[in-house]
C-alpha cells in the first residue's frame, strides 16, 4: 500500500496516476494496481496507484501520449466547428 511517509526515505516503488482513462487502459494491460484513494485535491477524483516496472513506464508514455493525440484532435474538431459557424 502506498505510503506518503515513506517516499523521501526509501526507492519509489509505486507510481501515482491521477488519469482514470490511463489507470483503465494500465490494469487492462496488466499492469498491478496496489492501491487506490481520493484524491487530497479534489475528492471527487481518485488516484491510483501502480507498481513500477519498465513495461509499465512504457506503456504509461504510451497512454499519455495516446491521451494528448485525443485532446489535439478534439480542440481541432472543435476550431474547426467553431469556425464554419
């Protein structure tokens, strides 16, 4: 289980990812989901917590950058959109 306490004494060993749409598509991938919260922020969104392994920092890069492609074309959908009106 993820504890705050012990991240400035010890090695990370989990990542936290504050992303649902990538937490799915990482424990799809099976990825190990150790632990999940609220979010200290906002507590309406969860954090989840994963273990760190060199498969999942790629595929997490991959997912963010999967995510950001998305966000790009939808804002381009949308100039666009905005535009012809």
């Amino acid at each position: 289980m993820y504890n705050a306490e012990n991240c400035a004494t010890e090695e990370r060993t989990t990542k936290a990812v504050f992303n649902a749409h990538i937490a799915r598509s990482l424990f799809l991938k099976g990825h190990k989901l150790v632990d999940f919260r609220p979010n200290r922020s906002d507590k309406h969104q969860t954090v989840f917590y994963f273990t760190i392994t060199d498969e999942f920092l790629k595929d997490l890069e991959e997912a963010r950058k999967a995510v950001l492609e998305r966000r790009r074309a939808l804002l381009e959908a949308a100039g666009i959109a905005l535009a012809a009106k």
